[in-house]
C-alpha cells in the first residue's frame, strides 16, 4: 500500500498558494509489526508542515515591517543575523533583517530587527 500526504497552504481567501509533497510511505501489510506508522515516520509527517507553516508566519510577520507605517515607503537593509525558533520538532532557523527607519525629519535613520520586537 502507498500512502501519500501533500501540505496545502491556503491564503486569508481560502485560495490554494502551495501544494507540498509531505511524505511518500510504502506500508507493507504482510506483518502485524507493520500496521500503523513508526516514530520515525510520525516525526517526519508532523515535522514538515511545521516547517512550511513556520517559514509562511515569519515571512507574514516580517512583510507586515518592511514598510515604514508613517508614509508606507519601504525600508532599507541595514543588515541580516540568523535567528533560532526552538519547537518540538528541532530548531528553525531564519534570516532576520535589520532595518532602518528614517526619523520623522528624515535626519538620522534608526535600526531596528522586526524579530526582536516579539
């Protein structure tokens, strides 16, 4: 028997914007050692959609700081760390932008990392 599971990320919409293979199991039925899934594959099913779920919130949250909220300009790179989530399933790790932000005279920018702030 081949079981196949694919990860659907739907937008606020309800519209499909990815479709991801998950995991590809053959099961074989001849032994009762054999029913059901194995640690190892339980891992792997529920560890792949935390990543992809993972990966879509921080881009949400990052994107939702790429702007300054005053006049809606985008901001400026200043640099990039890498950062660490810890969940049950390993450690996530992403890029985190640091941005500047103008002053509202625009004299002197001031950096801050959107990851930081929560």
């Amino acid at each position: 028997m081949r079981l196949k599971l694919q990860l659907v990320m739907c937008n606020d919409q309800g519209d499909a914007e990815t479709v991801t293979d998950v995991i590809t199991l053959n099961k074989n039925t001849q032994r009762i050692e054999h029913l059901g899934l194995t640690l190892s594959e339980a891992k792997q099913l529920l560890s792949t959609p935390q990543r992809h779920l993972l990966r879509q919130q921080v881009d949400a949250f990052l994107n939702t700081y790429a702007d300054c909220p005053d006049c809606g300009t985008p901001l400026h790179l200043k640099a990039r760390s890498r950062r660490s989530f810890r969940t049950l399933f390993g450690t996530f790790q992403f890029d985190s932008p640091r941005l500047e932000h103008w002053t509202a005279n625009g004299t002197r920018p001031h950096p801050f990392a959107p990851c930081r702030l929560c």
